[in-house]
C-alpha cells in the first residue's frame, strides 16, 4: 500500500508541474503578443510609407519620360537623378514598369545647354 500513495503523491505532483506549466506557457504566449503587436503595426506602417515612396519615384520616372522625351534631349544631371530615381525604385521591390522608360531617357541627347 505504502507504494500506491508513493505512486499518488508522483501522480499529484506531476498533474500539478504540467497544469503550472501550462499557464507559465499561456503568460509567455500572452506576452510574445503583446510584444509583437507594435511591432507588426511598425512593420504595416513601414511597407505602407515604402509603397507610398515606391509609387512616387515611379511617378517622376513617368512624368521626367514625358517631359524629356517631348524636349528631345535630358542634362547629364537629371538623368543622374533619374538613374538614382530608378535604383532606389527598384529596392523598394519595384517593378519592370519603368524599365523602357529609363532606356529611353538614356538614350536621349546630352543637353548641353
């Protein structure tokens, strides 16, 4: 008998290290969510401020298009600044859109002017 409430007490002591355990780990589990929320907002906040950029380099790359290709020719300066446009375009994930684009402007005439 005396090994039966031997056996008990192990049973009893167990139940209660796996039931502690299981609210240590709900507290953790709570807390990584508490953590983890701004940074998910800061994360939401970033790609949408990137999008944001993305979409207005991609604007001025069009409108310098549409500009320089009507006057014939670009400044070596601004098609530096267009280059730099398009670079910093594509890191921010963008696409191929303005890839014909950038060719055609650099294949304009230096204005020398």
């Amino acid at each position: 008998m005396q090994w039966l409430k031997e056996w008990g007490a192990v049973a009893t002591a167990i139940l209660a290290l796996s039931t502690m355990g299981g609210l240590i780990l709900r507290q953790i589990k709570k807390l990584i969510k508490q953590h983890t929320a701004p940074l998910d907002a800061l994360k939401k906040s970033l790609d949408s401020n990137n999008a944001a950029t993305r979409a207005g380099l991609k604007y001025s790359i069009v409108r310098a298009h549409e500009d320089y290709t009507k006057a014939g020719k670009i400044g070596r300066l601004t098609l530096e600044c267009v280059l730099d446009m398009h670079k910093q375009y594509q890191e921010l994930g963008g696409n191929g859109f303005v890839e014909d684009l950038v060719a055609d402007l650099r294949e304009l005439p230096a204005d020398l002017g």
